[in-house]
C-alpha cells in the first residue's frame, strides 16, 4: 500500500497518539481537570406578611432547604416588609419554625436577605426600621449573588 492509500483520518489518529505518548510532562488523561459548573441560585420573593403565614414561613424553610446546596438569596417586598422590621410580630404557623427563628438561622448560614426600598417608603419605613441583618435591596445584588443559573420562587 502506497503512502497516499492511507486514509486521513487514520493518519490524525496516528498522530494524536504519538504526540499524546511523547514529550516528557505531558498530561495523561487522569491528571486533567473538568471544570466544576457555578452552583446555581434560588431567589426567593416573599410578598406576604401576617396576612398568609404559611406563605412566609414556607419561603423561609425553603431559603433554609436550598442553601445547602445553592446560592440563595430572600427578597421581601409589598406586604412582606413587615416581616423583616425591627419591631415585626414573630409569625408562628403549623409545623415550621416561628419567622424570627428562620431569618435568624438564614443570617447565620450567610443568605442575604433584602427589603424592597420602594416598598419600606410606602409603608413609611426607613432603612434604620429594618431588623439587624436585613439590607435594603439594591438592583446589583440580585445578579451578583450567584454565578450559575436563577430559579425564583414567588411567595
């Protein structure tokens, strides 16, 4: 069989393996390293107060399931300002830990937990009227808080 006869892609083949095989300091298959996707992000949106505690103490206790695996962040707005006031009631409902003890546990774990500005305004709130802990929202920390993808979950 003549040089030319050899099909090209046995001869890309023939090549890779010799060059893959040669060299010292190469890499061998095993020592190459698979880049680790970015853990995705959960954002909660919390729009109730103690009008629903089931929906709020839900939110909570997901935002608490979800950051031991994901970037979470808990966003409350409209009624759900006043959940997260310095002076808030402690909302207690069914089988879930009370509100206090939740944000409590989710600062400790490190989740940021934000309050609408425009939403403190409308119930004449300030910043210095929020509990210890909880920020007041700013446009940048809703796409900073995570690398990966964003689930939201409305409550």
């Amino acid at each position: 069989m003549r040089k030319s006869q050899i099909a090209p892609t046995a001869l890309c083949l023939a090549l890779l393996v010799v060059t893959l095989g040669c060299g010292a300091g190469t890499t061998t298959v095993s020592e190459m390293t698979v880049p680790v996707p970015p853990r995705d992000g959960v954002f909660i949106h919390v729009s109730h107060g103690t009008d629903d505690p089931h929906r709020v103490l839900m939110a909570l206790k997901m935002a608490e399931l979800m950051a031991a695996d994901k970037d979470v962040l808990v966003y409350f707005d409209i009624e759900g300002i006043e959940v997260v006031l310095a002076d808030a009631p402690d909302i207690g409902y069914a089988q879930f830990p009370a509100s206090q003890t939740q944000i409590a546990r989710l600062l400790e774990l490190g989740v940021p937990i934000f309050a609408c500005p425009g939403c403190l305004q409308a119930a004449g709130k300030t910043a210095a009227d929020l509990a210890p802990g909880i920020q007041v929202a700013e446009k940048d920390a809703f796409f900073q808080f995570t690398e990966g993808r964003i689930l939201t979950l409305d409550y």
